[in-house]
C-alpha cells in the first residue's frame, strides 16, 4: 500500500491534535482522508483547520459506508473504545486505539477477540513505549543485566489537574462518563510501561483509591497500591492528581543492583557481583556488594503520538513490528481495574480478577451516582 488513508474519530483535545499531525504530513506513507464526531462544534474547527480536502462526518456509519479509509484511529471517551474497534474490523480496517483500551476488562477482551479474528493492524497509542529512557530501562531488564527483579517502586504524582480541568466536560470523572479518574485517564502509560519494561504482571494487589479526595469528584484522585509477582517479587505504586510539586520516579530494583528513572535521567547503580553471589560468600560479618554508579547514556529523542503512528502507518504498509500492539492494552487495564476492585471489596485482589463481579459493581457504582455537572461536554 503506497499510501494509509486515515480516518479520525473523536477531534477533541487528543483527535485533533492527531489529526493536525496527520494533515500536516508528519506521519510519513499516511493520509488524513476524514474525520468524524457528534460535536457540531469540533467539526466546524476541522472545517476550518484542516484543509477543504477533508472529508467531514457527523456518524460512524457515515465514515464506513464512504469507503475512504483504510484506517481508524480512535480518540473518542474511554467507554467507546471497543464498541468503535469491533465494528471497524467488520469493516475492514486497521485500527489505532487512544488509551486506555477501554473502561473494564470484560469489553476489552471482546475486542481483542474481534482483532484475532481479522488481518487487520491493531494498535494502541502507548506513546511512551517511543520514550528512550524506557527503552533502556527495558532493554536493560530483559536482558538480564540487572539480573532477577525483587521489588518496583513507582511515585507518579506529577498529574496535577485543577478542579477547572474536571468541570470542563460533563463526561470528567464520572463512573458513568469516563469510568474512573487518575488510573483511567493519566496513568495508563506508567501502568502500561510498569509491566511492559519489567516483563512482570502482578499476581496479587492490595490497592487504597482515595475518591474525591482533593476535587470535587466521584473517581478515584489518589491512590497506593501494593502488588506482588509471581517470583517474590513486590511492588508499590503510588498516583495522584492532587499534589504540587509533584513527582515521578520509578524505582527497579534487581539481584544486580538498581536503576532509577527521575528527571529524564536514568541511572544504574550496578554491583559488581550479584547480591546472591555475594550473600552466599561473604564472611566478613557487615558489608555489602561494591557497587559502581553509572550514568546510563540515553540516544534518541522521544517521537512519542507521531511516533506511534509511524510505526503503525509502516506496520500496515511494509509489515513493521507493532511498538504497541492493541491486544497489550488489557494488561495496564486489569491492573487498574485490580485497583479499584481491591478498594471496592476492601481486600486482597487475585490476578486475573473476576471481571464479571468488576463489571456489576461499576454498574452500581453508576446507578448510584448522585454527582451531576453543569458543564458542556468537552473532550
């Protein structure tokens, strides 16, 4: 395929970024053929933006019934993820989702179901898998060089969002608009790079969400959580949109020594030898392992959306590898839904969770909901 004809659904904030993007030409093989949205005013600014070539629709059954594209990528509240997905593979398009995948565990697992049936590409927009700090820290992990993991730390309190940010849309941090708050909205990337640069799923999470805790909201605004892996291995996560200055460190741990992502940097405390090796030799009553510190040298700039969007465009065209295969969006998200799940029952959660009993307590989570806002929706 010489050139991808893509489509937009949803030109809020992010679609529209995505589709400036893709009309000015900085997704290379890729071209911006329509857009499609329910909000009269979001498709009056892509008139006006975009280039009279567009083509404009105000539904879905519209935009694939035009045959123009030959992709979709989805920018549209969290909720529609999926159900948009499933019916574009019936239409015989590539798909490039935003995060998260979806809301729970249980829509997503059907669209990923309705991917494995097709030939088609499915991504999601994972942006910070193009980071060169996580790919380093990934590389360094999977290739063994800090050796077995024993315990991840990550801090993520540099979300901060004012309570003008929430009133912006009636759909913000709603159980029904958009399913949850900072796990579903902001932290999707750590949540997502926490597994995918550790190569480690939880088997087991305590988590303490806070809900409206610093806004006048009903999702969860601050949350610690505590998980624990298959080899021993434990972990602490910790997120809030409520804190000025805020801070964000990841923390890995290993039988090699530790590495440390904070201010764009990475830093590698390296042992000589193993903290087991030396463990079992060492007689000289207090001491530890010699340990170096090395300043890990990061190549490459973070090509992050537009990034994402190249690897899918040549993924379609020549066969790339996916950087960010959709079917990898359950993870992040059953780790999340664990969260709240955990909250909700106050208890221990087990992995893969019960996504049935999820499903019913959001369902009540929103039948119950008294929280009501006066704003225009916004996405």
């Amino acid at each position: 395929m010489e050139q991808v004809r893509i489509g937009v659904v949803g030109i809020g904030n992010m679609g529209g970024a995505h589709a400036d993007w893709l009309a000015k030409g900085e997704v290379k093989g890729a071209k911006l053929t329509a857009v499609c949205d329910t909000n009269p005013a979001c498709l009056q600014l892509a008139k006006e933006h975009l280039g009279e070539d567009i083509l404009i629709y105000d539904n879905l059954d519209a935009l694939f019934a035009a045959h123009c594209i030959d992709a979709l990528l989805i920018a549209t509240p969290h909720y529609t993820h999926p159900s948009i997905a499933i019916a574009a593979f019936k239409h015989g398009l590539h798909v490039l989702t935003e995060k998260p995948a979806g809301v729970y565990t249980k829509q997503v697992r059907l669209m990923n179901e309705a991917a494995a049936r097709t030939n088609q590409k499915f991504g999601i927009m994972y942006n910070q898998r193009m980071n060169p700090l996580y790919r380093k820290l990934r590389d360094l992990i999977l290739s063994g060089e800090l050796g077995e993991i024993k315990r991840t730390n990550w801090i993520i309190t540099n979300w901060y969002r004012s309570q003008s940010y929430y009133d912006s849309g009636n759909w913000r941090a709603t159980w029904e608009g958009e399913g949850g708050g900072v796990l579903l909205n902001q932290d999707p990337h750590q949540l997502d790079l926490w597994q995918w640069t550790t190569g480690l799923m939880p088997v087991r999470v305590r988590a303490f969400c806070s809900f409206g805790k610093n806004r006048n909201i009903e999702v969860e605004d601050d949350v610690t959580a505590y998980v624990e892996y298959a080899n021993g291995a434990t972990g602490v996560f910790v997120t809030s949109t409520g804190e000025a200055p805020g801070t964000n460190r990841f923390e890995v741990t290993g039988d090699r020594g530790k590495i440390v992502i904070e201010d764009d940097k990475l830093t590698f405390w390296r042992l000589r030898i193993s903290e087991k090796e030396f463990n079992a030799s060492y007689t000289g009553g207090f001491g530890e392992p010699e340990c170096w510190k090395c300043e890990v040298p990061i190549e490459g700039k973070n090509t992050a959306h537009v990034g994402i969007m190249q690897n899918f465009v040549d993924a379609i065209r020549n066969g790339t590898p996916l950087e960010a295969p959709g079917e990898e969006g359950i993870k992040g998200l059953s780790i999340s839904n664990a969260m709240h799940l955990s909250t909700w029952l106050d208890d221990w959660v087990e992995m893969p969770i019960d996504e049935d009993l999820y499903f019913q307590l959001l369902q009540e989570k929103i039948k119950d909901s008294k929280f009501r806002k006066q704003a225009e929706t916004e996405r």
